[in-house]
C-alpha cells in the first residue's frame, strides 16, 4: 500500500510542475537596474561603443564596437522588458539602439549576424508587428554565404595568420545563428535559407556530439574545404579538448531545440534533449552551471557560468513548451530560482555595477570570470518571460494541477493509515 502511494506521488510530480521563482520579483529588479544603466548609458557619446562585460565591482561595462557579436543583446534586453511590462519607455530605447547596429544586415564577415538582428529587429517584429522582413532577409542572404557545400556546414571563425587555409571551422554555438535562416525562410518563402539551415544542424549532429550525446559535445569541428572531411575536434573555451564546456552545451541545446520549433524536424527534439538531459545530470547543487562540466572543483576554485545557465533555463522552457513534460519546466525553475538570488548584481556590498547577474565567465583561460555579461541578462529576461506567459497560459490549469497535488498528499496519508491501521479493502 505503501508503494502504491508512493508510486501514484511521484508519476503526478513528473507531470505536474512545481513553481519556485516569483518572476513578478525578478522582473522589478530588472526594470530597476536597466532604468540605472539605462540613464547612465544616455549621458554616454554614442561613438563610444556598445556594452558587452564590467567587473562587477565597478560602475562602468566594458564597451566595444559596433562589429562584434554581442552588440544585439543590450537591445534585446529593451525590448523584452518592452514585452514584459508594456511600457513604451522601452520600446523607444530599443527602436533607438537598433537603428545604431543596422548595418549589420550586410556582414558577411561572421556567423553571429542572427544573434545581432534576431534580438533586435527579429523581437521587434515579434512584439510591436513592425515589418523588418527587409531587414531579416538582408541578414539572412549575408549569413548564407558562409556556406560551404562540400562540408555541408557554415564557416564560423575566419582562418587567421597561421592557420590552415584548408579549413572550415564550426563551433557549437552556431547552431544558435539557425533561428534567422529558419525565420526568413518562413517569412521569404525562400528553401534555400531553411535547406542550408538543416544541412549544417544535421552535420553538428554527425561530428559535434561525442557517443551521440552520452559523452557530452566538442566545441569546436574543423573541416577540410576541399574534401569535406574532419580534420580535428577540439575545444577553444573550454577546459580541454575532451570536456563540455557548459556554456557550449546551453547553446547548442537552445539551438536544436529553437530548430525543432521552427523546422518540425522530430531530429532536432531528440537531440536537444540528449543535450539538455547531460546539462541536467552534470549541475551542481545549486543548478548553475560551473563553466566546464570537466572542471576539478575539489582541486581549485572554479567559476560559475551564469551566462550558461540563462541560456539553458531558455531552451529547457521551449521543451517543455513541445513535450509537456515537467521534468524540464521544473530544472528551467530551480537554475531560474537560483539566478536571482544566489547571482543577482545585488548579492554584495562590493558590487556596484548595473545589470542583472553576476558571476558569468566570458573566457576562463584568459582569466576573464566572475562577470556580468550583456548575454547573461537578455537570456535571464527571455527565460523570465516565457516561464511567466507558461504560467500565465495555463492559470486554470495550474490551479486544478495544485489542487491535485493537495489531493494526491490527502490520499497517500489515507491509504499510509490504511495500512497501518490494517484495514481492508
């Protein structure tokens, strides 16, 4: 009797989600600091450049130009708190910022130019209905031509001085670049964006995946332009050549599952959860992450990476969204739970800077942890925000799903003193 009603609590935890983070707190803290940085940023000279890292310690971001990577995510941020509180304070900051990083749209220079529009002009279509199809497909006919047939894949670093000219080099955080390809697809009507966008997540599954998931994921896959053939596996960020570096997994996780939304391609479902399922069983305690799943945190201090757990606490609510399996929804709310009170920029007196989470790793081998992140904060707000509209969809829902779990407590104790009492039914 005893497992019976064990056995009945746990089947209705698995699919009954538990809800730990009050996102309402989260979000008023996160309005609270970007109106900060905001306002501090207004009495800056644009030319000045474009807020990517700062020593939490400190009261100014490190800054840089308008051709890096991260210059999307500070605009991404506007406008998810545009989306999550309606205030137009936001949306006209946004609208602003973004004009400053258009030229973008041309870059044939790097991968990350869907990182830099989707955050932008991608949420700002998304939440307002301004058409930047313009834009998107612009961004998307730049991004295609770092596709190379032969290998089935898009170039992601450029070869440097020394390098072999021969190669193609691939790294895992990529996939995240597949969202714009997808998206202008469906927008255009143009195959060739959606058909590049699936040769090269098929060819990640082929070479990226170590034991098709169960030994974790390279960073890096170098190609041979000419053959089409591996020529070496290793990985830049991470701890060495045979580790998951943490940050790595959350992208290419949020990447095959944000691929599967916008592909239906059942692959990509299967291989974000093989991805997500090694994530979840290497978390310490307190669900967030360490910055390489590898690293020896008996021998010597290791950092965090928050700006890893953001980005999966995302990807496991956009699971959850397909699966409905609480597994994911529950893991999303612990690393979230976790985030804002153990990594807030509020955690200490020596903390001055004005952002959302602290303790992120940018590079741990050129010593550049314990920091706040631009990238950090906006996937904190898109995970705040999904968890809240998952809350909000199913409020009738949540309310019947509490009372069955109240229920369910009520007749596990019945049957327990049932058994006890010897009873018979």
């Amino acid at each position: 009797m005893v497992r019976i009603a064990v056995f009945i609590t746990l089947v209705l935890c698995l699919v009954i989600p538990s809800k730990c983070i009050d996102p309402n707190v989260a979000i008023n803290f996160a309005v609270r600091k970007y109106t900060q940085l905001s306002e501090q940023l207004s009495e800056d000279d644009p030319s000045t450049g474009f807020i990517t890292t700062a020593d939490p310690t400190k009261t100014t971001w490190y800054k840089t130009d308008v051709m890096d990577w991260t210059v999307g995510f500070y605009g991404g941020s506007l406008w998810t708190l545009y989306a999550l509180t309606h205030d137009d304070h936001w949306k006209d900051l946004a609208e602003e910022y973004q004009e400053r990083i258009k030229l973008r749209q041309y870059d044939t220079s790097t991968h990350d130019v869907g990182f830099v529009i989707m955050t932008t002009y991608g949420l700002c279509r998304e939440y307002t209905g301004t058409e930047t199809l313009a834009i998107i497909k612009q961004t998307a006919e730049s991004l295609s031509t770092r596709f190379y047939p032969t290998v089935r894949v898009m170039r992601s670093w450029n070869n440097g001085a020394g390098d072999n000219a021969d190669e193609i080099k691939v790294i895992a955080d990529n996939m995240m670049n597949l969202e714009l390809l997808y998206t202008a697809a469906k927008l255009t009507g143009n195959e060739t964006f959606s058909s590049i966008a699936t040769s090269h997540a098929d060819r990640t599954i082929e070479e990226h995946f170590r034991n098709n998931g169960s030994s974790g994921t390279y960073h890096v896959v170098a190609f041979s332009e000419r053959t089409g053939e591996v020529l070496r596996k290793y990985n830049a960020q991470g701890l060495r050549d045979n580790s998951t570096w943490s940050r790595g997994l959350a992208w290419t996780t949020h990447g095959f599952i944000t691929s599967y939304i916008l592909s239906n391609h059942q692959r990509y479902l299967e291989y974000a959860i093989i991805a997500g399922n090694y994530f979840l069983s290497h978390l310490p305690y307190d669900f967030v992450p360490y910055w390489d799943f590898d690293a020896d945190i008996t021998a010597s201090y290791q950092p965090r990476d928050t700006a890893a757990g953001a980005i999966a606490s995302h990807a496991f609510l956009k699971i959850y969204q397909v699966t409905r399996d609480a597994k994911w929804f529950d893991a999303a709310d612990r690393i979230l739970e976790n985030l804002n009170t153990r990594y807030r920029s509020d955690g200490s007196d020596q903390y001055k800077i004005n952002s959302i989470l602290v303790n992120g790793t940018v590079f741990f081998h050129q010593g550049n942890f314990n920091t706040a992140i631009v990238y950090a904060d906006f996937y904190f707000l898109q995970a705040v925000k999904l968890y809240r509209e998952i809350l909000q969809e199913n409020s009738n829902s949540s309310n019947h799903l509490a009372i069955s779990k109240s229920l369910v407590g009520v007749f596990c104790v019945f049957l327990m003193k049932v058994y006890h009492n010897g009873a018979e039914y």
